[in-house]
C-alpha cells in the first residue's frame, strides 16, 4: 500500500504563474453556439488563462521557480533535484528538467526528472519531492504545470470549455513537519481521459492530425484530449471520499482540525458534490475554478497561491491536499504548511 | 424504495423544468438531455438515493422509465 508519513521535510515555499492571456466562457461558448448561462452554471468556469502558442508550462513553471528562488534567498548550488511534473513537456525528449537545470542555473550535481502525472500530479509530486528530501537530499524543486488548452480541440464541447493553463514552483527542503499520504492508481480507466495517437502505441501521421466528428458532435483529432465525462464524475465519487478517510485514519485527524481540503480543480459542480460527500463545508474547500478553470496538475498549487497566500506566509495550516483523474491516479496528503514564501501569482506574456 | 414520482420531482429539478412536466415515458431526448446532464444524474443519484449509477448503463437508457429502473437495480 503506498501509505507513508514523512517527518524530515517541510515545504519551504509555493509560487504560480498564469499566462496572461485571459478567455472568457461567454466568447467559447458563442463561438460554439452553447449556452453560456448553462455551462457557467455547471462548471462553475467564468474564465480562463490562456497561453499564447509559443509559451510552454516550462516557462510558466520558470517563472515561478525564478521568483521563489529569489524570495527564499536560496543560493541556486544548494539545491540538489528538480522534478517537473507536466503532460505537456516541451519535447518527446529530453526531459523538460534538463532544460529546466540550465535554464535556473542549478548546479549539474543536480537530478532532475519529469515525472508523466496531470490531476493527481501536484501531490504526486509532493510526495516525490518530500521523498528525495528525506533519503537525505537538502533541498529539492517541484515543478508542475501544463499547458492543457494546447492538447484539447476548440471544437470539442465536452472539454472546450475546462482548461486553463498554469505553473507552479514549489521548494521542499530538511525540516520537521509530519506529513501523511495515501496514493492509489486504477489503470481500469485509462481510456476515459486518453490522448491515443503522437506516441509510440500509436504514432503520428498526417491522418490523425485531422479533426472528425465524434460522440455528440464534438470534434477532435486522435492527438487531442478525449475525456468522459460520466466515467469521470463516477470514479471521482467512488474513489475520493475513501481517499480522505484513509488520510484522516493514518494522519490521525480530525475534519475539525483542517484548515483547508485543497482539491484538484477539476469543475465547481464536482467540487461541490465532493465537499458534501466528505463531510467538509465548502468554506474550507477553497476554488480557483471561476477565474482559472481546470489547471490541470498545478491546479492544488494555484489554489493555495491564490487564495491561502496570506495566511500560509504568516502562520501554520493543516491543509490537506487530493488530486484525482486521468490514469486513474489518486493522491492525497494532509500535514501542516506553513509559514512559507508564497509570492503573489504572476501573470506572463 | 425510489417512487416514480420522486424521480420525476428531482429530474424537473435538476433539468429547471416546470413541476408535474415528467409523466414517465419520455425519451431522454425530449428532455434536453445530453453529456451535462448525465453527469448531473449520477451526482443526483449518488446523492438523493445514495445509488452509484453505471455511466456505461445510463449510456443505454432511452426513457425516463429507464432511468428508474437504473437507479432502483444498479448493481
């Protein structure tokens, strides 16, 4: 079972940067003839950030990792890896974190990898990053972005309207603060949030660069997202509400004693249906959907910049974190964070 | 037990249609549904009648009449 408790790590500090570029529901949905009162009402999405074509979640996450650098006073020699979670990469290879060393001007005793993760991928990374940390590395990086409205079809009502892009720098380093998570994977649903073709199951060719008509009208090209819906809402409902149970079982807590129940933001409607199912107010279960939409991996980190920067630069929080979706892949984790640097968001042209 | 009734009230709810609209034996296509509202339903169920609907079988259902008689054999 991947359940384990750190005791010899802390995060240190959180930034994110969105692009600037901002699109609202209202121009989507009259480019697609919907109705723009009904998706609004359903998602919870009023707008969304929007990076422009030659911008990657590996500048967005630079951003962020420059500014908290800085904001940490950490000489870049102290630190040791850098993970970069990310579906979106900048390459088939190399590693986006081999860019990403340079480019920071981390030292080349560094490790950096990234790891392939999107809705569950933020405390996916936590748990990596907390662990390099606590097999005796001094300070480490998590990086975590996406660029998701690159890899979805404009034209696809059933994931046109979600996504907005983001990046987020996360710094973890040798500290004391005790850290349960419980991480969990059900490849049964893989085919429910697919991209099939540009990889090596089933490799590009001029064919399926094309766009056709799919299930209910949407229109989409193979090498574009497919996500069902359905299957989503029911393996959301069937697997997150044991997650949080198993968290406050093995960290020994009590709903009441938990600042926040930060959660990948995947829509309003889901977040509110998840918040009543596991007993937690939806005061303390925090949104970045209305301004920012689905952001996809980052979309815990986002949350917290947004809107605990305040608090968590001043004092403890006991937050915990769930990420759940494509895979299936879960994680979560519930600790105490805090006081970090959390500079605020930045926005990037 | 789910009664018909109940399920009709809920449904005119969720779809925003007016009370006593539903009779029972309407194609799902006369009731403006599609991928939104499907999604709406297992939330529904799961948290009016505590059913954790199949999307593979409400994928099936054509009536409204199937939709009661997924939520009261589900399994």
């Amino acid at each position: 079972m991947a359940i384990v408790q750190f005791t010899k790590s802390r995060i240190a500090g959180i930034a994110c940067t969105l692009p600037r570029q901002v699109v609202s529901t209202a121009e989507v949905a009259a480019a697609l003839g919907a109705d723009t009162r009904r998706i609004k009402a359903m998602t919870g999405i009023a707008q969304r950030r929007i990076a422009p074509p030659e911008m990657c979640a590996s500048d967005l996450c630079a951003d962020a990792a420059s500014r908290l650098i800085v904001d940490l006073d950490w000489d870049p020699h102290s630190i040791d890896a850098l993970v970069f979670v990310t579906q979106t990469p900048d390459y088939i290879l190399p590693a986006t974190a081999c860019i990403l060393q340079q480019r920071l001007g981390l030292p080349t005793t560094c490790a950096c990898f990234d790891v392939n993760m999107g809705c569950s991928g933020y405390v996916y990374g936590l748990w990596i990053a907390s662990s390099l940390v606590e097999s005796g590395l001094n300070r480490v990086l998590l990086l975590v972005g996406d660029t998701s409205t690159r890899i979805v079809s404009d034209q696809d009502r059933s994931v046109a309207f979600l996504f907005g892009d983001s990046g987020s720098a996360t710094a973890l380093e040798r500290g004391n603060a005790i850290t349960t998570f419980v991480l969990g994977t059900d490849g049964g649903g893989a085919e429910n949030l697919i991209i099939r073709a540009g990889q090596a199951r089933q490799r590009m060719t001029p064919e399926l660069c094309a766009r056709v008509e799919m299930e209910g009208g949407n229109i989409r090209s193979p090498q574009e997202l497919y996500m069902n819906g359905s299957e989503v809402m029911a393996f959301t409902l069937r697997e997150v509400p044991p997650l949080f149970e198993q968290l406050l079982e093995h960290s020994g807590t009590q709903r009441e004693q938990i600042d926040a129940v930060v959660m990948h933001q995947a829509n309003q409607f889901l977040l509110d249906n998840l918040a009543r199912k596991i007993g937690i107010e939806p005061s303390r279960v925090p949104s970045t959907v209305e301004n920012c939409g689905n952001t996809s991996c980052a979309s815990v980190a986002v949350t917290i910049s947004s809107l605990l920067r305040e608090q968590i630069s001043q004092k403890t929080l006991k937050l915990a974190m769930m990420g759940f979706g494509v895979g299936w892949s879960w994680a979560g984790c519930i600790g105490d964070v805090g006081p970090i640097k959390a500079p605020p968001v930045n926005s990037l042209d | 037990m789910i009664t018909q009734n109940q399920l009709h009230h809920d449904l005119e709810e969720m779809l925003e249609l007016d009370a006593d609209t539903i009779k029972g034996n309407e194609n799902l296509d006369e009731i403006a549904w599609d991928s939104m509202t499907v999604v709406m339903f297992i939330a529904m169920a799961d948290q009016k009648y505590s059913v954790a609907v199949s999307p593979a079988k409400l994928a099936d259902a054509k009536t409204v009449s199937d939709l009661h008689t997924l939520i009261s054999n589900p399994a």
